[in-house]
C-alpha cells in the first residue's frame, strides 16, 4: 500500500531534514579531518580537549574517528550540543536542533533534524520517527514501548504529533496523524484518525475513518468547533469547504464507505446501506447546505439541494429533490424528480413519473410515465411517453391555457392553451398527436380499429387550428380544419380538408372535398373532384376526377383528368370569361376565356386531350388539339396545334374533326393551315392549303401544293409538288422539287429546279441552278447561270456573267463560260504565293511557277542528253476520245514522257512546265551541237577552199595545155606529182562529205 501525505507541507520537512544531516555529516567530515590529519599518529591537537575518543584513523574504505564502546558522538557550537550521534546495533539515532531535543531509549532510526526549544523539544519515541524541525513535534505514541509506533514522522511546525506507525505530519500547528499511515499534510487542529486517512490542510479538519481523505478547508466559522469538515466513514472524501461530512456519522466507519463531498459549506454525503456490501458511494460536489443521502447519489452544487434516491443526481440550483432511484434534476429551483426521472432547471417543475423528464422553465409538470416537458410554463405532459418541447400558457395567470398532451406518445413543440389528445379520461385512445406550437391549437385524432390506436393528427403552428381525424396535418395558420383521416391543411386561415387525404396547403377559404383533393392556396377554392387538384389563385373549381387547376380566377377543370393551368376570367364578374376545360385530358395554361374540348356545354369524353396553352378567346375543339395562346385563335381539328398569334385557323369547321387533323399554325395573324399535315409558322395572312404544306412565315405566302413550302417572306408562291420558296418577294416555285431562296421576282420553273436569291433570275431547266444576281437564266438541264445577264441557254453548261451591260452565253452543252473583264486568277497555295492569272485583254497565262523562291534541289541538266532521249519519245497526231476525230493534235503522250525523264507525279499526267523545260534544254543542247559542227564546217570549208585553189590551179594549167600554152616552170612536175593520186584524193573528198552529213543527221535528233 502506497501512503500519501501533501506534497507541499512534507516537502518543506523533507528538506528540512535533509539539511540538518547534511550539515551533521559535513561537521562530523571536518572533525575527522582534523583527528586523522596524522593516522598513524597520536590524536592532533584541535586547540581543545577530546573526550573519551577510543580511536582514529583510516582503513580500506574511509577515514574515520571512533567512539568507545557505547558511546555516543556529539557535535557542540559554543559549548552547547549541535548534533548528537546515538549508537545502536541496527541503526543508529540521529538528534540535531535543541539539546532537549531527544529519542527515548532503546528506539533506534530515529532522526530529529533540528528545531525544538526550551520545555518544548522534538521527541522521537519510537523506532525509525523522523522530525524535521519545528517545536514541540513527537513522532511515535510515547507508549513505553518503541516499537508499536515505528516510522512515524514530523516534517516541521509546532505541536504536531504523528502517533501511529508510519504516520506523517507534514508540519502546521497542533495537527495529530494518529491512524496507522496517517498522513496531515499541514494546517491547524487537523486530525487523521483512521488508518491510512489524510488531511491536506486546513483548519480543524478530521479524517476518524480508514482511507478518510480531506484535503483541505476546514471550519466554516472559525470559532466554533462544530463547524468542522469531518469524514466519518471508510474511504470517505472532503475536497475542502467547511461544515461538510462525508459519511453518516452514526458511530461505525465501514456502513457509509466512498462518500465525497468536494467543497462548500454544510453539504453532506452520508449515503449507507448495510447487507452484503456497504454502498454508500455519495457525491456532494459543493455549494451548500446539499445532501447526497443514498448510494450514489450526486449533488453538483448549490443550495439547500436532496439527492434522496439511489443514484440521485441534482447539478445544482436551489432546493431541489431527487427523491427516488436514478432521479436527476440539473438545477434551478425547487424541482422534484422522480423514478429515473429528470427536471433540467427552471422552477417548480415536476417530473413525478418513472423516467419523466422536465428540461427546465416554471411549474411545468411531466406525470406520465417516459413523459417529457421541455421548458416554458405550467406545461403539463399527463400520458406516458407523452412530449412538451416549451411553451406554456398563453394566459399567465390562468393555469387552463397551459399546453396539454392528454394521450399516450403525444407531443407539443411549444406555444401556449395547445392540446394533443383528445382530453377524454383514457390516455390510450388517441395516441401519437402532435402540436407543433402556436396558440389554441388541438390535435385530437383518435380511431379504434381492431385493437391499433391510429391517433397520429399534427398541427404544425398557428392559431385555433384543428386536426380531429387520424394521421390529420394542419401545419399552421388560423382557424383551419383537418377533419378526415390523413388530410392536410398546411396553413392559412378557415380552410378544410374534410375528405380522406386530402390537402388545402395554405390560403383562405378553401376546401378539398373530394378524395385525395388537393388546394394549395389562394382564396375559395374548391378541389370536389377526387385526387382534384388546385394550386391557388380565386374561386376556381376542379370538379372532375383527378382534374386540376393552378391558379388564376374563376377556372373551370370540369371533365376527368382536366388542366388550368392559371388564368381566368376576362371580366371578373362574368363566369362566361373563365377558363374551361370541357373534356377528358383537356388542358388550358392560362389566359382568358379559353376552353378545350367541345364547345358544347355537356362535359364528357367526346373531344380528349385538346389544349390552349394560354391567351385569350382561344379554342382548341378538337381530339388533341393544341392552341399555344394568342387571341381567338380556334383549331377545329383533331391534333391540330396554334402555338399563338391572333385569329389564325387550323383545319376547317365543316363540323368534322377527323379529315383536316395535324394542321398547325405557328403564330402570327390570320394565318390558315387548313388540310392534313399544313403548317404555317407564323407571320400575316399566309396560307398552306395543301397536305403537309408548309409556310414558315412572312405575309401573303402561299403553299398550295402537297409538301410545297414556303420560308418568308411576302406573296411568295410555292405551287408544285415539294416546291420551295425559303423567302424573299414575289417569288415562284412552280415545279415539281423546285426551290427559289430568296430575293425578289425568282422563278423556278423546272423540275427540281434552283434559285438561290438576286433578282429576276430564271432557273427553268430540269436541275437548273441560279445562285443569284440579276437577270439569269439557266435554261438548259442542270445548267448553271450566275452573276448578271448571264444565259446557260444549253444542257449542263456553266455561264458566270460579270457587271458588263454586254450579256454572256453559252454555244453548246456542257460548256464552261466566264466573262471576266477584269481577268482571270487562280492559286494553288493557302498564302497566295503560287497562282496563274490570264490578265484582262490578253490571251496568255502568266504563272509563279518560275519563281526561284518557290524551288529547290536543284540538278544540272545535259542538254545533248536530253536531246539524245527527246529523239526517242514517238510524236504523234491525235484527238480526244471525247472529240470527233476530225479535231487533231499534236504530242507525245505521257507514259512515253515519264518513261523518258521520270518527271512529275507519275506516268498517267503531264504538267505543261516539263515538257517546256525539256524543249528548253533540247534547244540547249542543239546549240552546243551547232556550235561543234560551225567550227568542224569552218575547218572543212578552209580545206576545201585550199584543194578548190589547187583544182582551180590544176583547171588553168590544164586549159593551157589544151591551149598550146607554155607550162609554168614547175607546173608539170606538180601535175605529175598530183595526178597519180587523184582515185586517193577524190575518195578522202567522199570520206569528208559523208561525216559531214552523219554529224548533221546526230544533230536532227536520228542514231
């Protein structure tokens, strides 16, 4: 067992102590220093005498001085002793401080570490008693006898007395520690008399019981002794305060164990229970003049508070009582709580049933059983399981406008004079109501049905509301009543839902009578039929089966399964304005004086599922007609649709409803779709006349023809089979497929013909398109005419017309024409950096093809190469598959061309520049081949100048001969010499001529 003292009255003992044997053994050192400055020697002189001092010296493990046997050592300042050593077989004493300071003979271990004084020395009595200091301490109980005392101890003060072994008295004046391992820790008249008990500190404290604990306080009124804290039984506990017991005080120490009083000032935790086990275990926490009497039980603080039952707990407050098991009052005033029970706070409450609960407020008062009073006043929660959040009377001084919940699991949230149940005696037969606060509401359902207490009615809030019938909701409000089971009025004022699931959500005077109705808000409305519904709005009606009105005014869902939407009447006094839905599945979104379904008064199922999306004087009398809204916009026929506009059609009133059906008007004015499938967009007075006709909008546009359309536009005329007319003016599409776009005064004339726009423009050959301009015509099938003035007279043609006056045309079929007076460009680039252009007035191409900058992986060429292939590639004449054989043009072709330079992208195409670039380095290589033979014809021509001199020579020599002429000297013997090789001389001449003419042929291009 551990024994605990206070830390800070022993620890001050402690030191004390620690100092005084310190200070012993260091005078003792000095001593002993001095006696052996010379151990092998005589006692050194110290200036004084020594008496009976047997030795000196040293041995293996210290110096030493040494007494005769039996002899005791003592330390003397100033002739008077200081320290005295005592020598016993066990442990030696050791007595500092006062000389009268003593340990009585025969108890060894003692210490006295100083302190005492004349008449009043420290004494040990007992074996091992310890004295720090102060005066007139004992440690041990001085008994005769030292050794039933042992280990006592004093830490310091005046008067204290430790009697019991291993008792402890920290220090404080006149305390006693006299159970065995007592422990006081300080203070003044504390007395720790029970073994192991403890006292802090404090004033007059007592701690009479085993393992007592008082920490501190003491007397609440110093001068009088009864005002003591004292802790009468086992393992009792004080915090501190004064007053305060902890125990029952009834002389045993063992039957009222573990009881704590933590503070204050006259609180008492006296819990005790005898039998097997002592319970006691009680808790008073503080405050004042508080009892926690039973096992357990818990008092947190205040004043003048009970905790009676087992396991009571009061928080704190004033006067209150937990006066049975479990019981819990938090606080406040005069509170009182039963079995398992708890009051939370406030004043005057009561929680007098089993597990009753009151959260606080006034003079609330929860009596039935796990019933539960939240706050406010004078609530009162009367059955078991029964709820009252707060609230309380509306009236203070009347104590009948409390809230009130009568019957079993019922609940009020607040308010004031509410009541849930139905206040009858029995507390069973209307279960589960709910009022969620307000001011004089009831919720008194109660049905019993084969043994199952339905109950179950709310009402949310307000004033004077009520919900009489099972699983009935009034949310709120005033005056509204929820009078059949699971109906619903959300709030408002004067409404009633008096039909089995019905809903009035808010508004006034309204009523859903029919079952499963519902009105959401608004003033006089009416939901007769069953599942009607009405969102809001004045006086309307939904009297057929599952019909419903939104809002508005006046509107009549008189047919099954009707729609208003919202609206109303056109002149509020006039019910003939309203808004009617007069056959099955019709619906109206809103407007005035609309009506679905038959015109016809009687309701009934003739015409279904007509609708009038909103507007004015708008009817929809056909089977799943439709009119969007607009004013007096009629559909005659079944699934015809006006989305809106005013007085436009769809159908025909032949009083059939069945042979001009899906006939739809967009909107606009005095538009008519009046067959099978027509529609008309929108826009003024047009007309789509024929099946599925279609006119988008504009004015005066007609669709007369079968899937004809026309997009806008005014007095537009699309009168074929699919014509179209996308808008413009005056336009026509006359034939079968044939579409004019826009502009003004457009013919489209020939099947699947096209005009795209511009103005005057004809397209009146099969397939022919005119894309716009002015004044073109493509007359021939799928001719193109575009521009202005231009003709595409002829099949397949292509004419472009520019802004000349002078117009342009084509001369045959499938001929291309542009009239460019500007020119013409065309680029084969994004950046425009590689084009073609014939400029105006020339008949050239000028290209960039050239242009260095567009080039690179440059090759040098040889010319007589190329000259050489050139020669081969055959040349012929020729003509187009697509040309009659008599047009002929000259070329090779281009399989031959690619086979022959391997240039462009393959052997199936030929660009003009290639062909040029051959020609090119051909005329180069030619002229390198000219240049070789003029210089080989200038040398045979010098040779043949030179022989031509010799035969000219030869010739008049020969002539003189015949002449009888003289010779010249020498002249016969040149002759001679020549003539033997004339045959040599004139086959060399052969030889010459022949290389001239196979050089020359080398040169035409032939191997």
């Amino acid at each position: 067992m551990r024994i605990h003292m206070s830390r800070r009255l022993f620890l001050p003992a402690a030191v004390l102590g620690g100092v005084a044997v310190f200070a012993a053994v260091f005078f003792v050192a000095l001593a002993v220093r001095s006696v052996i400055a010379d151990p092998a020697g005589d006692v050194p002189d110290p200036g004084h005498a020594w008496t009976s001092v047997e030795g000196h010296g040293d041995d293996a493990d210290a110096c030493y001085v040494d007494t005769e046997a039996g002899q005791a050592f003592e330390i003397r300042v100033d002739s008077s002793r200081a320290l005295r050593l005592e020598p016993h077989a066990t442990s030696p004493n050791v007595i500092g401080g006062h000389v009268e300071n003593a340990v009585t003979v025969g108890a060894y271990g003692a210490a006295i570490c100083g302190g005492g004084e004349s008449g009043l020395p420290n004494q040990v009595t007992d074996d091992w008693g310890t004295i720090g200091g102060g005066t007139n301490n004992q440690a041990g109980d001085n008994a005769g006898t030292t050794d039933d005392a042992p280990g006592a101890t004093v830490g310091g003060g005046g008067y204290n007395t430790a009697s019991a072994g291993a008792s402890t008295v920290g220090g404080g004046l006149d305390n006693e520690a006299s159970g065995g391992v007592a422990t006081i820790g300080g203070g003044w008249l504390n007395v720790a008399s029970g073994d192991l008990a403890t006292v802090g500190g404090g004033l007059d404290n007592e701690a009479t019981a085993n393992y007592a604990t008082i920490a501190g306080g003491g007397r609440s009124d110093p001068t009088n002794a009864a005002t003591l804290n004292r802790v009468t039984d086992e393992y009792g506990t004080i915090g501190g305060g004064g007053n305060n017991q902890a125990g029952d005080n009834l002389g045993e120490t063992y039957d009222a164990p573990y009881n704590t009083v933590c503070g204050g000032e006259g609180n008492v935790a006296s819990a005790s229970e005898s039998g097997m086990h002592y319970y006691g275990h009680a808790t008073v926490c503080g405050g004042q003049d508080n009892t926690a009497s039973e096992p357990w039980s818990t008092v947190g603080g205040g004043t003048g508070n009970t905790a009676s039952g087992y396991r009571a707990t009061v928080g704190g407050g004033s006067i209150n009582d937990a006066i049975a098991s479990d019981a819990t009052v938090g606080g406040g005033r005069g509170n009182e709580a039963g079995y398992a029970a708890t009051v939370g706070g406030g004043e005057y409450n009561t929680a007098s049933s089993n597990h009753a609960t009151v959260g606080g407020g006034q003079w609330n008062e929860a009596s039935g059983m796990d019933s539960t009073v939240g706050g406010g006043l004078g609530n009162e929660a009367a059955a078991q399981y029964a709820t009252i959040a707060g609230g309380g009377r509306s009236d203070y001084g009347d104590t009948n406008t409390r809230n009130r919940v009568s019957d079993e699991y019922g609940t009020i949230g607040g308010g004031g004079n509410n009541q849930a149940g139905d206040n009858l005696g029995e507390t069973y037969d209307a279960p589960y109501n709910t009022v969620g606060g307000g001011e004089g509401n009831v919720a008194s359902g109660s049905e019993l049905i084969i043994s199952d207490y339905y109950g179950h009615a709310t009402v949310g809030g307000g004033q004077d509301n009520t919900a009489s019938a099972r699983h009935a909701t009034v949310g709120g409000g005033s005056s509204n009543t929820a009078s059949a089971g699971l109906s619903t009025v959300g709030g408002g004022a004067s409404n009633l839902a008096n039909s089995s699931f019905t809903t009035v959500a808010g508004g006034y005077s309204n009523t859903a009578s029919g079952s499963n109705s519902t009105v959401g808000g608004g003033q006089w409305n009416e939901a007769s039929g069953d599942i009607a519904t009405i969102g809001g709005g004045y006086g309307n009606t939904a009297s057929g089966h599952r019909s419903a009105v939104g809002g508005g005014s006046g509107n009549d869902a008189a047919a099954d399964y009707a729609t208003i939407a919202g609206g109303g009447r056109l002149t509020p006094g006039d019910p003939a304005t309203r808004n009617l839905v007069t056959d099955e599945y019709g619906s109206i979104g809103g407007g005035g004086g609309n009506q679905a379904g038959d015109p016809a008064t009687a309701v009934g199922n003739e015409e279904p599922y007509a609708t009038v999306a909103g507007g004015k004087n708008n009817t929809a009398s056909g089977d799943s007609a439709t009119v969007g809204g607009g004013d007096t916009n009629i559909v005659y026929d079944d699934y015809g649709a006006i989305c809106g506009g005013g007085s436009n059609v769809a159908g025909v009133n032949d009083a059939n409803t069945t042979n001009q059906t899906y006939a739809t008007v967009g909107g606009g004015l005095q538009n008519t779709a009046s067959d099978i499938y027509a529609t008309v967009g929108g826009g003024l007075h047009n007309t789509a006349s024929a099946g599925a006709a279609t006119v988008a909008g504009g004015s005066y546009n007609t669709a007369t023809v079968t899937y004809a359309t026309v997009g806008g536009g005014q007095e537009n005329e699309a009168t074929a089979n699919s014509a179209t007319v996308a808008g413009g003016d005056s336009n026509t599409a006359t034939a079968n497929y044939s579409a004019v776009g826009g502009g003004i005064s457009n013919d489209a004339s020939g099947m699947y013909a096209t005009v795209g726009g511009g103005h005057n423009n004809t397209a009146s050959g099969s397939r022919a398109t005119v894309p716009g301009g002015y004044g073109n015509t493509a007359g021939g099938d799928y001719s193109f005419a575009a521009g202005a003035q231009a003709n595409a007279a002829q099949d397949g043609c292509f004419v472009w017309g520019d802004t000349s006056i002078t117009a342009v045309s084509c001369d045959n079929p499938n001929e291309f024409v542009v009239q460019a007076d500007g020119g013409l460009e065309f680029y084969s680039s994004g950046d425009l950096s590689t084009w073609c252009k014939l400029p105006a007035g020339t008949g050239a191409w000028s290209c960039s093809a050239s242009d260095r900058d567009l080039k690179e992986n440059f090759t040098p060429v040889d010319g007589q190469e190329v000259v050489a292939a050139l020669a081969n590639i055959p040349v012929t004449t020729w003509n187009y598959t697509a040309e009659d054989p008599s047009i002929r043009h000259m070329g090779p072709m281009s399989q031959d061309f690619y086979a022959a330079f391997g240039l462009g992208e393959g052997e199936r195409s030929m660009t003009t520049i290639d062909p040029d670039g051959v020609a090119l380095a051909a005329i180069q290589g030619l002229y390198e081949l000219s240049l070789e033979q003029a210089e080989r014809i200038d040398a045979l021509e010098a040779d043949n100048a030179g022989l031509q001199q010799q035969l000219d020579d030869l010739d008049a020599r020969v002539t003189a001969l015949e002449g009888g002429a003289p010779l010249e000297r020498g002249s016969e013997s040149l002759l001679a010499s020549i003539m033997p090789y004339g045959p040599l001389f004139l086959a060399g001449l052969f030889v010459v001529g022949g290389l001239v003419v196979v050089q020359r042929r080398r040169a035409g291009g032939q191997s």
